[in-house]
C-alpha cells in the first residue's frame, strides 16, 4: 500500500504544536504552583507533606531530585526558567526542612522555647543542609545492583510438611545420620559404585546428549530384512538347520476365547540359560551356510538391537551385552543381569505366555479335544536375518513364534505375544512401553503381522487382536508416544560410535545401567569360546 508523501502517520503535523503549547502551559501551571506553596510553607506548614519529608530520606532526596529533573524538562520544552526562581526554591526548601525539624521535635514531645543552645549540634538534621556529605550523594547508586544466586529448592525438604510453614526437619538442620525410618538404604547405583567415583574398566561412555526433537529430524534408511538361513533347537537341545521347529499359525485362534491358560503348568520345561552356548548356535549356523562376513559390521542376536532401539524412550531397565571386534566385524554377544527369584505367580505369567503360543498354533501331535501339556520352552526356531540399518550391515539371528502363508504359497512370519486386558489406568502404558517393544521386535526382523492374547489376572484368555506391524506407528502418532524413526536414529547413533571406539582384537562391555544418562563401555577380561571357536574354523 502506497501512502501520500504530505500525510503525517504519527498525527505531528497537526498536534505537535498544540501538544507543545499544552506541555508549556503545564509546567507554567506547576511553577506557579510551586511559587505559591513556598511562600505560604512558612505560615501554614503542612503537617502531611512535611512530616513526610522528614520521616523518609529517600522521599526527601527523590523530591528534590524530581523538581530539579521537572525543570530541566520544562526549559527543554521552552519555558526557560530565572536565576529568581532558583533562588525562591533554595529558600523554599530551607522553610520545608526548618519547619520538617520544628514538627519533628514538637511529636516527641519537644518545646522549641525550651531548646538549649548546647544541645544544639545534637538535633542537626542529618537529613538536611547541615549534613554536607549527605548533600553531596548523589541520587543513584555508582555500583552495580548485586545479582544473588538462584534459590535452591529441594523437592525433599517440603514433603510431610502439610502446610504448617516448616520443612521436612523440625529442628531445621537437615536428615540425621541414621536413616528415615520406612525406606530402604540407597543402593550403590551409578557412580556411587565405585570409589573414585569411575568404574577402573572405564573406556567410553555415550551421554544422551540429543533431544528426541533433534532425532527426528535424521532420516535413517533401514533396509528390508532378507532371510539367509535358518536353524532349529528341539527337545532335548539338540540343533538342525533346518525349519522342523518352525510352527504354522492357527488363523482360528478366536475360537479358544476364554481358555485357561494355566493348563498344563505342572508339566512345564522351562526355558535354560545358555549364556554364550546359543550365540554359539548362531555363529554355526553362518559356517554352515558358507555366509560371507567381509562387509557386514555387526553379528548379534535381534535381542540386543532391541535393548539399544527401546533405549531412545525406555530409560529405567538396565541391560549389557558383550563386544568383541574381530577382523572389522563387531559380534555382540547377549548378557543376562541377574534377576531375583521368580515367584509362583512370575513363573505362571511366564507360563501363559508360552500357553498363548501353543493356543495360537497347530500341532500335529495333539489330538482334537486334547488338552495342553509338556510343553518346553527351550524348543525354538531361528531366523537368521541380514539387513542394514544406516551404513551398517548387520546379521543377526531372531527367533520366530511360527508363520502364516499368502494364497499364492509366500511364506511370512507372525509374532504372538499375551498382555493383561486393558483399562483406563493401563491403556498408556500399554502404548508408550509395550507396543514400543512389540513393533521394534518385529519391526526388525520384517514381521508383518502381531497377534496379541489378552487374559485376565487368573490367567483366562478373555480375547484376541491382530495387527499389523506398520499400523502400531500410525495408533502412537496421533497421542505423540513414540516415534519410530526416532529409534532408528538413536540406535544409528550409538552403532556409529560403538564401532568407531572399540578395537582390533579387544573385547568391551556395553552397559546401560543407574542412573540412566548414558551408555559405558567398559574393559572386558576376555571373548567367550564360541567367537574364539568361530574365528578359528573361519580360517
């Protein structure tokens, strides 16, 4: 828009003159004012106004700083004023602080007839002209407005207060050498652990540095998971690569609404901690296969992908894994924390979910009408997988819970898992930790489809859903849980600089552990048998 050259946006040209003219007039109005009220302060004192100024040094000095700047703004404006009037304002305040000392004797109870000429020097008004010092300070202050610290607040100290004005302790001086009654001792987490404050295997460590804003940003290519091999582990531990355990899926599984799944718990395998035994397997099954190992950068079971994808939302579960460098491959091998004692009711949750998975697929050795038993949970079937995620190649193995097949005969896969049945209170949770958990497990390993068992706290199928892996990101995305990507960039992050720091022919720790703000990499003692094992038939 084009405005005329002679039009005045700011109104100057018409109301400048009339706005100078109203300010002249009022500072002439003001020093008017002010000749009238000096003249009549000696007759007729104004016990307000004077026992004001006498009672307050600041006011008296803000006052008299206030008239000088309101006639130095008044000459500026065109009202130019006498060496008369400065001098009636001299005289004037000399009365106004007479007669402020007059006032201020007579409160007290002070005759000014009875004034001793001694005495004198004791009621000078500090206030006034006596004080030459005082004259002389200036209005401001030459130094700097101190800056004090921020006051510390400790969300501790006001608990169990309830608003009676006091802290935690009653006596003020902190927590007493003994420990609160009802809570447990701090455990030795975090760098409490060590006395140096650093563990002495101490190598590296990954702070979480980056917002989850920051990651999303990055877009990280994940390659289409492609199947190489594949292995089976059968009753009594023995091992074929090939797919006899692999299990066909019961498209019918909503029939079985209601079951118990707590049958045949008594007859129950469970599972066997084979600690490096079954990376071993894997590493077997790559000779078998005569799979190249030249250009792929990590080896590892889909297990410890999954720790460091969820590690990007999931900040309170500890977890570690081996990292051995060999020959510019990077095997990670999978560490088992030690966990407390499983209860009666941790082993029958750990049961249902087995239970859910024989429900969910065929078997040929069971009989129509036959109920559930012996069922062994060392029983597996594992996928071995290459894919890349950013520039890294990785192979890793990932056991499947049993397949389906298209119409026209194509094989994929389906990933079953049990959940307690939602409500209000569990739904968010359920879809910030678990769905989280459910799509990068089958995410990873290119499982399309999910079918999720939901019972009650007895243990009772009360219902069924299945859905699709790329479908879980789209039910998050709108309620702002998760994001995948994010994920992806994290763990990009981490392979980057987990391969970049480990070297040639050494072996590490990766933990994630208390309080949860970075990864470590520690010094490890030595590279399990089945690597060592492995390089050597490689050669």
């Amino acid at each position: 828009m084009d405005f005329p050259e002679d039009l005045d946006l700011f109104g100057e040209d018409e109301e400048k003159e009339g706005y100078s003219q109203h300010n002249n007039n009022h500072h002439q109005e003001d020093d008017n004012g002010d000749h009238r009220h000096h003249h009549g302060g000696g007759s007729h004192p104004s016990s307000s106004s004077d026992s004001s100024r006498s009672s307050s040094p600041s006011n008296s000095s803000s006052s008299s700083s206030s008239s000088a700047r309101s006639g130095s703004s008044s000459s500026g404006s065109g009202s130019a004023s006498s060496e008369d009037e400065d001098e009636e304002r001299e005289n004037g305040a000399e009365e106004v602080v007479s007669n402020s000392r007059f006032i201020a004797r007579d409160i007290f109870g002070d005759d000014p007839d009875d004034e001793d000429p001694d005495d004198e020097e004791d009621f000078r008004d500090l206030f006034g002209p006596d004080n030459e010092d005082y004259c002389k300070t200036s209005a401001s202050s030459p130094y700097p407005v101190p800056v004090l610290p921020p006051i510390r607040v400790n969300n501790h100290q006001n608990r169990g207060g309830y608003g009676r004005g006091r802290g935690r302790w009653q006596n003020d001086r902190g927590a007493g050498i003994l420990p609160r009654p009802g809570y447990p001792p701090r455990q030795n987490f975090g760098f409490g652990r060590y006395p140096n404050g650093r563990d002495e295997r101490f190598v590296s460590e990954l702070k979480f540095a980056k917002s989850e804003e920051t990651l999303s940003r990055k877009v990280i290519q994940f390659q289409e998971p492609c199947e190489l091999a594949c292995y089976s582990r059968v009753e009594g531990g023995d091992v074929y690569f090939d797919d006899r355990s692999l299990r066909l899926f019961k498209r019918l599984i909503s029939e079985d609404v209601g079951a118990d799944l707590n049958e045949g718990f008594d007859t129950f395998t469970e599972k066997k901690d084979l600690a490096s035994e079954g990376f071993g397997d894997l590493l077997t099954c790559i000779r078998n296969k005569r799979i190249p190992l030249q250009n792929i950068h990590f080896v590892t079971y889909r297990n410890n992908l999954n720790k460091i994808l969820a590690t990007a939302y999931i900040r309170n579960e500890p977890w570690e894994m081996g990292v051995h460098k060999r020959k510019g491959t990077v095997y990670l091998d999978v560490h088992k924390l030690p966990e407390r004692p499983k209860s009666e009711l941790d082993r029958r949750r750990c049961y249902w979910g087995y239970c859910f998975e024989t429900l969910a697929t065929e078997d040929p050795r069971r009989d129509d009408g036959e109920g559930i038993h012996h069922i062994d949970a060392n029983v597996e079937y594992c996928s071995v997988i290459k894919t890349k995620l950013g520039a890294h190649r990785i192979l890793m193995g990932a056991e499947m819970d049993c397949c389906d097949s298209t119409d026209d005969g194509r094989r994929f896969y389906v990933e079953l898992k049990t959940s307690r049945e939602l409500d209000y209170h569990t739904e968010e949770r359920y879809e910030r930790e678990k769905l989280l958990k459910f799509w990068i497990q089958s995410f990873l390993a290119g499982v399309p489809y999910i079918v999720v068992g939901f019972r009650d706290d007895s243990g009772r199928l009360v219902r069924t859903e299945r859905m699709r892996t790329k479908d879980i990101t789209h039910r998050v995305k709108m309620k702002s849980y998760w994001q995948g990507g994010v994920c992806l960039a994290f763990a990009d992050e981490v392979l980057c600089w987990l391969y970049g720091t480990v070297k040639e022919n050494e072996d590490y720790i990766l933990q994630f552990a208390p309080p949860f703000t970075r990864l470590e990499l520690l010094q490890a003692n030595s590279c399990p048998d089945v690597i060592t094992y492995h390089l050597e038939q490689l050669e």
